[in-house]
C-alpha cells in the first residue's frame, strides 16, 4: 500500500479496471473517501471494507460481531 501512497500525493486522475480493483485499493479509496458522495444512494457493503472497519475501526463489538456471522459463519 505504501506504492500507492508515493502515487497519489498529488493525483489528478485515478483509473482502474475491474481487475485493479484489489482489496488493498478498496481500503485505500475507502481511507480517503469514506463520506459518500450525493450521487451514491446505495450503501456500500462490501467484504473487505466489512472486515477492515471490523478490525481496525472497532465501531462495536456488535458490529465484529455482525460481520463475523454475515461472513464466516460457515
């Protein structure tokens, strides 16, 4: 991720394939741009940003919780 954090100091345009889009590069859009903007009207959810926030935000244990059943539980 520290690749990417050198390449977008002062970015003008970002663009990816469906391939690019990795889990590192969803945690790093998701670290610089958490709000959504007006035009999303769909929540995000996702796996890998379910789990991050799980991991290292720790909003509630209910939520560790909640993403662990959604998730693991088979």
């Amino acid at each position: 991720m520290a690749h990417l954090e050198a390449l977008m100091q002062h970015p003008f345009l970002m663009a990816f394939n469906d391939q690019g889009l990795n889990d590192s590069l969803k945690v790093f859009l998701y670290q610089r741009f958490r709000d959504p903007s007006p035009l999303e009207t769909i929540p995000l959810q996702d796996k890998i940003i379910d789990i991050y926030i799980a991991a290292r935000e720790s909003p509630s244990y209910q939520f560790a919780l909640d993403t662990y059943l959604r998730y693991f539980k088979n």
